[in-house]
C-alpha cells in the first residue's frame, strides 16, 4: 500500500548576509511512486532477517533504539 509522500517548501525571502535568499514552503500530498513496505513485514516479528542480494548476504536489524541498521 502506497503511503502519501509530503513536500515542504516555504515560500518568501531571507538575508544571508547582505545578499536576498529566496525562501519556500509548500506542501503537497502526492502517492509515493517507490514501493512501501512497512519493516514489521521484513522482520515478521524478529529482530533482524537475512537480504540475499546479487549474491551477497546482508543482515537488517532493528536496534533497542527502534532504528535499522543493514550490514555486509
């Protein structure tokens, strides 16, 4: 299931120094247009799963922090 992706952007003019920059903030929704699968379904549950990718072996865990980290 696709999830929205947003973009933000302001809209104005700052100073940097003595120079104008310009400044903008928009957002807008739009449908992602990459895949989106949820980690709890790559991990079902466990704390880490092997990625067999090009014939190499990759492991994704998930930290007490509640972050991924992917290792050769």
């Amino acid at each position: 299931m696709a999830r929205p992706a947003a973009a933000s952007t302001t809209v104005g003019r700052a100073m940097h120094g003595s120079f104008p920059v310009p400044t903008m903030k928009i957002v807008e929704t739009r449908p992602s247009p990459l895949p989106v699968i949820e980690s709890s379904e790559l991990l079902r549950g466990g704390g880490q799963v092997v990625i067999l990718h090009a014939g190499q072996t990759y492991i994704l865990r998930q930290t007490r922090e509640n972050k991924l980290i992917l290792t050769k």
